[in-house]
C-alpha cells in the first residue's frame, strides 16, 4: 500500500459530501425567513424524539447548556454532589459547577465507561445525582447504575453528547435517567454547521419547564412563567440536523463497518486494547463517536503514525477531569490515570474508505513489528 493522507476529522467533508442538497436546505429556510423558533425546530425535535425513543426532544444552543438546564430544572444546586466519569469533558463537571453544585469524579472501566463499583465508593449524604457520560458513542451499564440510583435515591442524568443512537438492552442513551443529554457539535456523530444540543426527557412538568427556561421564561402561549435564559437551537441548524437526521441510520452502520475493520486487522496485537467490537455484546449497541484504544508506547506510535501522515487524538487534550489542577477536584482513580498514559482515538469518520482504514492499521501492525 502506498502512503496516503487520512486526517483525524474531515471538517470540509461533512459538508461537501452533501454539498447541493444542503444548499437547498439553507436556501429554503432563507427563502423563509425561518430563523428562530421555526417550524424546522419543531419537526427536528420531533424526529429525534422518535428517533431516541424519548417522550420530549427539546433543541437548545449546545450541549453544555442542555446538561446545565438540565440540572437546574431538576433541583440541583448548591450543596448538592453529582457523581461524574473523570474521564469525560470537561463540560460535563462544568455544568454542576455552573448550578453550584460540587462535581466528584470518579472511576471507568476497561470499556472506559463509569465504573459503578466507583460511583457507590462516592456516594455521601450530599449526592443528589449520578451524571454517566455515554462515551464514544456506547452506553454505561445502566442496570447497574439505576440499581445504585434505587439503592440510595439519587437522580440520573445522561450526558449523553457522544451517545446519539447507543443502545443498553435495547434503549437509547439519552433516555434511561429523569433526561439525557446530546451534542450536535460539528464532529460529533449528529453534527450541524455550528453549535447545537437537545434534552431529551419522558417528563411532562420537566419538559414545561425547559421549554420556557430556553426562552426567556416564555410557555408554548408566549407567557412569561418564570425566569429563563436564551438558549434555543437554531432553527436553520434544525433544517441542517433534520436532513441529517434522515440519513442517520447510514452513519451508524458506516462506523460499525469501520469499527469491524479495526477489529479484525489489530485484535491479535498485544500491545493494544480495543473497544468491544460491534455486535459482540448483546447488552450494546454502539455507534463509535470514536475508536479509543489503548497502546503500549502511546506516545512513540502517535508520533509514528503522524509521519506516515495519519493523524490521531489523545481526548481532552490527555487529561481526565480531576487531573486539570486549576478545577481543584483532586481524586485517585487508578484506572483512569493508567488509561491517560495509554489512551489514543484512531480516525473514526464517514469521510473514511475501507483502504483509508487497512492503511492505518498496517502501519500500526508495522509500528509494533519494529520492536
Ligand atoms: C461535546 C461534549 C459536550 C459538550 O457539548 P457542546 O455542544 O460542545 O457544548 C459535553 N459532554 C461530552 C461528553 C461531550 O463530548
């Protein structure tokens, strides 16, 4: 195989790949005038309720604000404890914050989701909730995270920003807790041209809430009901995430495709850690927002690959939550400051072909046969 170019994301991609018949989306909400609150809004929210299986799908500016909303119109605030992943974005611990709650990190697993034998380790008199991050587009073991939750009475609220399409058991991420959350941020799995972020929640004085919290206090009537913020979604981000919507199925079985190659090129490597494969699980449907592995000599491949002109991703920048000093969150999780020194996302997009794919992992394979 010759040497080729296969970038971590192709943000151009995303858009030319579907270039003329987004154009005449964008024409025709132009041609509108539809930019706040449009009919675009609503028929996308009512799509990704459908789609998730969730009652409500309330569209908001990002998926930072849906967790921060989120929190809020469930209660939590000051005094109160959320357990959360260290291994998360940053954004997820922010948003406690942000309500004035304190954030306690926690433990992952080899999956390198949230460890519930962790979360009960943290549980005080103070937690209110438990904040699982359905990471890398698969879900948490929600069994055991709601036998917790039952146990000592405590909410779940799904970050569910990377999880669009997950399944545990047959359910989507974003609806197993009182709401879960999701991202449209450009690379994510469902990106729009900008910023974006729904909730998605089956309660009814939840969703009442939300709804006005995101304009200005305002109900379905128009009524001022209390105090909010402005947080809505675009609406010509709607038209964009609703067209994209339609051809979602296509993306997640792009990437479980992807994922398969991964896995039967590098599974015989011992150097090398892989997420579970596609379909192995019968608990999990996963659609891989990214293919984290682990690598014995991390750093050494990342910079080889990288000549080879294949670029790779260390998430968060190589840093867990409670290891970024200036928040203050101190902790010892053993198994996530190991994965920190080992952790490495390949390239994992619909931009990529299959030879894109054998290519990154014959130069893997070579990496490793050097030694
Ligand atoms: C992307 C992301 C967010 C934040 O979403 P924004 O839309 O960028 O605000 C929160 N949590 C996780 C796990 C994410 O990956």
């Amino acid at each position: 195989m010759g040497s080729r170019s296969v970038p971590f994301f192709n943000y151009p991609h995303v858009f030319v790949a579907h270039e003329e018949e987004l154009m005449s989306v964008i024409q025709d909400v132009g041609r509108r005038g539809a930019y706040i609150l449009q009919r675009d809004l609503e028929e996308f929210e009512q799509n990704l309720a459908q789609f998730t299986g969730a009652k409500h799908a309330l569209g908001v500016a990002n998926g930072t604000d849906a967790l921060i909303l989120a929190l809020r119109v469930a209660g939590i605030g000051s005094g109160d404890e959320v357990i959360f992943a260290s291994h998360t974005y940053v954004a997820t611990a922010a948003s406690v914050h942000f309500v004035g709650a304190t954030p306690v990190p926690v433990d992952c697993r080899t999956d390198h989701l949230i460890d519930p034998e962790s979360v009960k380790a943290a549980i005080t008199p103070r937690t209110k909730a438990i904040m699982p991050t359905q990471l890398n587009g698969r879900a948490c073991d929600m069994d055991s995270l709601q036998a917790i939750a039952d146990e000592y009475n405590l909410l779940i609220i799904e970050d569910a920003a990377q999880g669009l399409g997950a399944q545990y058991k047959g359910k989507c991420a974003g609806t197993f807790g009182l709401a879960g959350t999701i991202s449209f941020y450009p690379a994510k799995v469902l990106g729009c041209f900008g910023d974006g972020g729904a909730i998605l929640t089956n309660d009814d004085t939840l969703y009442e809430d939300l709804y006005a919290l995101r304009d200005h206090g305002r109900n379905s009537k128009g009524d001022v009901v209390g105090w909010g913020l402005n947080s809505r979604l675009d609406n010509l981000q709607a038209a964009i995430l609703n067209f994209k919507l339609q051809r979602y199925d296509q993306e997640m079985v792009r990437r479980r495709e992807i994922a398969s190659i991964y896995q039967e090129h590098l599974a015989d490597l011992q150097a090398l850690l892989l997420p579970p494969a596609p379909g192995s699980e019968p608990d999990h449907f996963d659609v891989f927002q990214n293919y984290e592995i682990e690598a014995e000599c991390r750093d050494e491949l990342k910079a080889d690959l990288r000549e080879q002109g294949i670029g790779t991703l260390i998430q968060w920048g190589g840093k867990a939550v409670h290891q970024i000093d200036v928040l203050g969150l101190s902790a010892s999780l053993p198994y996530t400051e190991k994965m920190f020194t080992r952790c490495l996302m390949l390239p994992m997009n619909t931009s990529l072909s299959d030879q894109d794919v054998e290519y990154v992992c014959e130069k893997i394979r070579r990496f490793y046969s050097k030694d």
